[in-house]
C-alpha cells in the first residue's frame, strides 16, 4: 500500500458539500489502487477569515507543502464581498497558487455523451469532443512588469523567459503521450514578438519529443475552431491570457459550470479543484452538482498518482450515472431523476464498484 497525505481545503459555500463527495469517491477509488489516503482538513477562504483573520494562514500554506497533492472546494460569499482585496477569500486562491508554485493549469474539454443536448453546440459537432487546454499559469502578462495606469494611459508588458515556456512545452508534450500525442501551441507570432519567441522555444524542447505531433495556430483562429471543430484538438498549449480566455470558451461549450474538473501542476506540488465558485445562492440546499469536484479526483489519480486506469474508471462510472438519468438540478432536463448532492455521489461510487 502506497501512502499519500492530502490537504483538504473545502472553504466556503457549496466547497464544503462537493468536498465531501471528493474524499468519498477518493476513499472508494483508494481502496482498488494500492492507496492509503491520509486527509487533513484546512480553514481557507472566507472561514479562515472568521476564524483567523486571514483569508489562508502560514499553517495552512505549510500542512499544503507536507502533502502528495491538495484538493480546493471553492471560496467567496456575500458575507466577505466588502472586506478589502488582501482579505478577501479570493486573495487566498493567489496566494496559494504562487506559493505552490503551480505554473499550469490543466482544463479539459470532456463531452459527456448523456449531456450533449446540454451544449449550445450543435450535436454534431460536440459529440466525442475530448481535449485539454493546458494553461501557463504564473508568467506573461498577468505578472510582467513595467506595469500601471495613469489619467492618460495604462500599461502592461506580456514576457515569458525561456525556462518558463520550457517548462509548460515540456508539460504539454508529456500529458500529450499519456493522450492522442497531438499538441497544438497557441500564440500571436504574427503580431507580437513574445509570441514568436513561445513559438521559437517550443519547437526546440519538441526535438526531445518526436513522438509527439506538434502544430501552431494564431490564438484568433484557436477561438474560432474551439467552436467550428472542437474534435481536431488534443492537448491546446498556451500563454497565460490566451489561455484564461480559450478555457472558458472550451469549457462552455460541454454545457454546465458544476461538470468542469480543473488541476494546476508545478514542479513539486499540485492542486485540483472544480472551477465553479461556492454558489452562495445554492449553498446548504443540497442542490450542489458533485460532479466537477468529483472528476477533479480523477485527474488526481491521473497526474499526481500517475493512475490512469482508476482515473479512467472514475470518469466512465460518472458517464453511467448520467446515462443512468439522474441530474442535480443545474443539468436536469425532462424525463431524468432530480437528485441531491449525496445521491448522486453515492451513484457515482455505486457505479465505481459496478465498473471494477
Ligand atoms: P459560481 O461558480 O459560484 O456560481 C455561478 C452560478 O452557477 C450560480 O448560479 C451557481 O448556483 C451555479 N453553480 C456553480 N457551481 C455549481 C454546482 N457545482 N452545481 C450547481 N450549480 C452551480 O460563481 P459566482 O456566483 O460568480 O461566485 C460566487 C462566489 O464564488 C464569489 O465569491 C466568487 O468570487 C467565488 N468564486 C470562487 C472560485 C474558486 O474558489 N475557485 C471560482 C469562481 C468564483
């Protein structure tokens, strides 16, 4: 039996009821994968504020350093909405990802086949849609510097060093082997100079990766073919601000905010978490859907534990329990089970078992 420690931060709002789904369905994986979970639970958000003051304290951010991997519920809500910006739940999410170093972000476009009357895409064109927006997460512009804004202009400055395109060329050829071994780098090159240096650099760290299929596209077309051909893509290789944009265009297009599962890897730590906020309107309703919490623990499996057969047994045991028709109510339509957040929960981890 392997040992793994994982930090718990389920936060505020609905984080605290799809954690719980995580640790259940982890619990249930854990048991066929040779694995011995040790969780521990953290303040972070808006009630660590109440507790401690802060939004993520030191010994938050130090039991998150002494673990395998760190699951995030989700954080925020109205009572916090007026504190200034350092106190603000959504100053932890910052700080936490700099702290851990976390330079990708990982986003997958997964088209489940009993939801795609749920996408604003046609069924034609989603159906089978199945790729990853890898997504640089602590250069370019976001960060870059000189910076600021006067009464006359404003100014930021997109720049990436070599070791930072490198390093995520060299994540996004990797995760393309364990899939189709396609990637396709996003960038501007005809217009900006950074751009054709992010190009440059990630042609050369593909010589280590023949094996791999590597193709360019303008970050203007990539939005447009997200759209027209979504299944031509395998792993989408970008900047920072390409690609906050390209994910969430990705993601909508499988149809509902609870289904979109999300994991940011740096060099010792990851972390995985649901990209929906806390839900304030649907907190404590049991109306949460686990769903993308529970589908970040299957990329848990696949990147951390580098497990993904169990990741894969997740994933087709969430397929079964929508083709089985049971819906929370952000995915319901006609003719499917209203559930709760538990019932489907413990659907999926029926299914987990069935699958095995
Ligand atoms: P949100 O994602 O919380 O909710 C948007 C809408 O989607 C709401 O109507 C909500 O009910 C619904 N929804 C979201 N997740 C759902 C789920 N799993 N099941 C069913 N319905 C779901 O976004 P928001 O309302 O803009 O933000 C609420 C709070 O969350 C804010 O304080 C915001 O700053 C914070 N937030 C946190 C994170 C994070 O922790 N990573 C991300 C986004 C927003």
């Amino acid at each position: 039996m392997e040992h793994k420690k994982i930090t718990l931060l389920p936060g505020d709002g609905i984080g605290q009821e799809v954690t719980r789904s995580a640790v259940q369905v982890m619990k249930a994986a854990a048991q066929f994968s040779g694995i011995e979970f040790e969780f521990q639970e953290c303040l972070m958000g808006g009630c660590s504020y109440d507790a401690h003051g802060i939004p993520l304290t030191d010994e938050t951010l130090q039991v998150c350093f002494n673990s395998d991997a760190v699951f995030l519920g989700a954080v925020g809500g109205y009572k916090w909405e007026t504190l200034p910006h350092h106190l603000k739940p959504e100053a932890a999410l910052l700080k936490l990802r700099k702290e851990l170093g976390l330079y990708t972000n990982i986003r997958p476009a997964k088209v489940y086949e009993p939801l795609i009357d749920a996408s604003t895409l046609k069924r034609s064109v989603v159906a089978g849609v199945d790729f990853v927006v890898l997504r640089e997460l602590t250069g370019g512009i976001y960060f870059g510097t000189p910076r600021g804004m006067t009464a006359e202009s404003g100014w930021n400055t997109m720049v990436y060093a070599k070791e930072e395109v490198e390093r995520i060329a060299r994540m996004g050829f990797e995760i393309a082997r364990k899939r189709n071994g396609r990637v396709t780098s996003v960038d501007k090159a005809n217009v900006l100079e950074v751009s054709q240096f992010w190009r440059n650099v990630v042609h050369e760290v593909h010589k280590d990766y023949q094996d791999v299929q590597l193709s360019d596209m303008y970050v203007d077309n990539a939005a447009m073919q997200i759209v027209r051909d979504p299944k031509q893509f395998d792993v989408l290789l970008t900047s920072n601000l390409f690609g906050d944009i390209l994910s969430d265009i990705a993601g909508m297009i499988t149809g509902s905010l609870g289904m979109l599962p999300s994991a940011s890897i740096g060099a010792k730590y990851s972390l995985y978490e649901p990209v929906h906020g806390s839900a304030p309107d649907i907190a404590g309703q049991k109306k949460a859907n686990p769903l993308a919490a529970i589908s970040s623990v299957a990329m848990m499996f696949a990147y951390t534990f580098n497990l993904k057969k169990t990741s894969d047994l997740i994933e087709s045991a969430i397929d079964k329990t929508l083709a089985d028709g049971l819906r929370t109510p952000d995915i319901f339509s006609e003719g499917c089970k209203l559930v709760t957040t538990d019932e489907m929960t413990d659907a999926v981890i029926g299914n987990l078992n069935k699958v095995l």
